[in-house]
C-alpha cells in the first residue's frame, strides 16, 4: 500500500473583518511598542539630566570655597598691613 500525503486543506475565503481585526491588533501593538520605546527614552533623559545636574553640583561645591578663601585672605592681608602702618605711627 502506498502512503499519500493528507490532502492540504482549503483556503480561508478571506473576511474583511478578520484582516480588520488583524491590522487593529497589529496597530494596538505598535503603539504599546512605540509608548514603552517612548518611557525608556524619558527615563533615560530624566536619568542623564539627573546625573548632569549632580556633577555641576558636586563641581560647584568642590570650587565654592576658593571665592571665599581668597576674600578672606584679602581682608588679613589688609587687617596686616593696616597693623603694621598704625604700629609705624607709634
């Protein structure tokens, strides 16, 4: 006896409602796509100004105290001198 493949099975008349259904759904995930895209695209430009802000923080606060260590040198330097001026007069 000799084998024989199984007959293929007829095509689906096509439904316009079906390839409606489809293409919503195809659709539907697209946009569930581009909006998960779009929240790590946020996420990471919220991340990175986070991290921009907090080095410009940290580069300020490493050089804040030279403005005022060099204002605070002027002020002895001059208390100094005006010192030694009054003890000239003496």
């Amino acid at each position: 006896m000799a084998k024989t493949l199984p007959p293929e099975p007829e095509p689906l008349p096509p439904d316009e409602l079906a390839t409606e259904r489809t293409l919503v759904d195809i659709m539907r995930r697209q946009r569930e796509r581009d909006r998960r895209l779009l929240r790590l695209a946020t996420a990471v430009a919220i991340a990175s100004l986070v991290l921009a802000f907090t080095a410009t923080f940290v580069a300020w606060s490493q050089h804040a105290g030279k403005d005022h260590e060099t204002v605070f040198l002027f002020v002895i330097e001059a208390r100094i001198e005006r010192r030694a001026s009054v003890r000239d007069l003496l």
